[in-house]
C-alpha cells in the first residue's frame, strides 16, 4: 500500500518535476496533456522550470531561457485555446481541436446564459465569428484590439465584456486560438491556419485519451479528480478510463484506490524514493492546478496563504521536498528581479540559503539576476 510520501513523489515524478522530462516544449506539453496558462507568464515558466529539469544534467538543450520557450510557441509546438472548463491552457498545437469538441461542450452551455445577461444573440456571435474569420483569413494574426476593431468594422458593439465574450466564444468553437504575444499584446489566429494538422480522434478514442493522458501526468488519482481537471461528467471520466485499458491500473493507497499509468504502477511496486531538494514553480502550475484534493503537497492550513481569500489567484510556491513550505512572488526591474518570498514555517539561514538555489534556474529564464527578500 502506498503512503502519501509515496503518492506525493509519483506526482512529482508524473507532473515532470523531478527531472527526466521530455526534451521539449511540444513533448512536455502532449505528456501533461495540457497546462493551464490563463497567466502566460506563469505558463512560460512552467515549461521553464520542467525544459531545465530535463536539460540537467548537461543534455545539451541549451539555456533555458524565456526566449527559448517563445520560440518553441512561434514554432507551434503548443498553443493556447480554451480546450475545458472555460480557461485558458497550453495543448498541443494539433490536439486543440478534439479536445475542444471533448471538453467544450459544458462552457458552451453555460455561456448561453452569460450571452443573454450581456445582451447577445445568435446572430451577433454569427456575426462576429465571420468578420474574425474574414480578417484572419489567409495566415493573419492580429492583436486583441485589432479583432475587436474587425468585429465592429461589421456593426457589431464590443462594449465592456461583449467583446472578451466574442473572442473567447471564436475561440471555444474551434475557429479561432490564441498565437503567441507580438510585444505585450495577445494576439489570436484561425486555429486551422496556425495548426491545420489536427488530429481526429473518435468518439470512444477522445475519452480515452484525456484519461491516459490526466493519469499518466497527474497520478495517482481519482476519477473524481479526472472529472474536476476536464470539465467531464463522472460517467464519460469512467467510460474513458476504461477505454483507456491496460495503461492505466488502479494502486492501493492509504488515501483508497486510486489510478496511475501502469509504468507509474510498475515502478511503485519496485520502490518509490522519496522527493528531495527546492523548486520554485509558478502560482498557475498543474503542480497546484491539477487537483482538488491538494492535502499530499500542502499542510492542513497553508491554503489560504497560496489562495488568499480563496479568490483562484494561486501565489507562486517554494517547494520543498515535493511539498508546500512558502510562496514568492516577483518584481522585474531594468538590471535584476527582486523576488519576495514568504515561507510558511521557519527556516534556518541555511534552509534559506538553499531555498534561494532553486531561482538560479529562473534568473537564466529571465536573464537577469534574482535578489531574494525575506518576508
């Protein structure tokens, strides 16, 4: 039976923070499936910190640098759409599509209702979609404002949050997805343009697939945690773990049964080496995102200083030993970072002097060196 040390180091191992990882971004991001990335800063660093994980030691990948992973994007290796429960993750550039049709279905129903407290009706989204589709047309990409310029260009208002609703709506139904940043400015293409290798999967193939993959990246799990993660109904999370077959097993833990990828399994029946050492992912990582149930990372009591007040605004975490012991955040000036970190019980001078090695892979990201405050 596994213990929750036990578990909580699968986790690490699954969610590639432990190194070993794949080699690059389209690699990172297909294992995990998708990670959420409402915040691109943190979702650039959460392929940052897992691409340095995998280049040490000495791979030969190269810095890992921010401009390193904007490439990697621009090169569509992944991009950002709304693919489950209405937010913003990176997927795979040419999985967009099935996992958009899989997961779009619940957002989809419930902006009827956000439609008709904004005042839009189906002819003004028709609308809109077509002037999106008619500027972009060709390979184009074009800022926020710019699309929303085109929409109005054909009569339709964008007042207040008409117009995110409008482009997320393009986006949800597969017409539209977000392309990489031009400067600081969010930019949006025609999905089948920027990734027109999609792939198709079946009805009975997409189900499966989510599952293998959210277990294989995330596990040991739950299916409820499945269930939470896609947006899916309990009936499809099951149906899909089943046509998922023999990759995925259940594990006896002390938590109950749960389910993890069969080379996760094999590997817990030989042995699993607790986690050892610091990490600084981002506030939005899958480390925090990925589940419900967030008790094997995180002390009874520490949540509220991760999700102050509960308001879905995850901090930036210091992890020790694949758990919870403090949260940080940063602050970008011309010639270094300032980065304010706040543990959640006391440190010694030396437990801080480690706790401050871990941002030496983020001042590479960033390209500037990381001074580290107390709070």
């Amino acid at each position: 039976m596994l213990t929750t040390v036990e578990v909580q180091s699968l986790r690490m191992r699954a969610l590639l923070l432990t190194g070993g990882s794949p080699g690059t971004v389209g690699e990172i991001v297909t294992h995990l499936g998708a990670m959420q990335a409402q915040d691109l800063a943190s979702g650039l660093w959460s392929l940052g910190i897992r691409l340095g994980l995998a280049d040490a030691p000495g791979s030969g990948g190269g810095p890992v640098t921010q401009a390193r992973v904007e490439e990697a994007l621009e090169n569509r290796e992944a991009l950002r759409t709304w693919p489950m429960r209405g937010t913003v993750h990176l997927v795979p550039a040419r999985d967009a599509a099935w996992m958009l049709d899989l997961m779009g279905a619940k957002p989809l129903r419930d902006a009827a209702r956000r439609r008709a407290f904004l005042g839009i009706d189906e002819d003004t989204v028709t609308r809109a979609n077509a002037a999106l589709e008619e500027a972009l047309a060709g390979g184009g990409r074009l800022t926020r404002a710019q699309c929303l310029a085109a929409i109005e260009a054909a009569g339709v208002e964008t007042p207040g949050q008409v117009g995110y609703h409008l482009l997320w709506y393009a986006s949800q139904v597969g017409l539209t997805c977000i392309a990489p940043n031009v400067g600081k400015e969010q930019t949006f293409a025609l999905l089948r343009e920027w990734a027109p290798d999609q792939r198709e999967l079946s009805r009975e193939e997409a189900p499966a697939e989510i599952a293998l993959r959210y277990v294989r990246s995330h596990g040991p799990v739950t299916v409820a945690d499945l269930a939470r993660w896609t947006g899916l109904g309990i009936r499809d999370c099951r149906a899909g773990v089943a046509g998922a077959g023999d990759t995925i097993e259940e594990v006896a833990t002390e938590a109950g049964t749960l389910l993890a990828s069969a080379d996760a399994a094999a590997a817990a029946r030989a042995g699993v080496d607790p986690v050892e050492g610091w990490l600084a992912p981002p506030g939005f990582d899958e480390y925090m995102l990925g589940y419900g149930d967030r008790s094997a990372f995180l002390a009874d009591g520490h949540l509220d200083a991760v999700v102050p007040g509960s308001n879905g605004v995850f901090r930036a975490t210091l992890v020790r030993d694949g758990r919870v012991a403090g949260t940080w955040k940063r602050t970008l000036k011309a010639k270094r970072c300032v980065v304010e970190a706040a543990p959640l019980t006391r440190l010694t001078s030396r437990e801080r002097a480690a706790a401050e090695e871990a941002f030496a892979p983020y001042a590479e990201f960033v390209g500037l060196p990381v001074e580290v405050a107390w709070g």
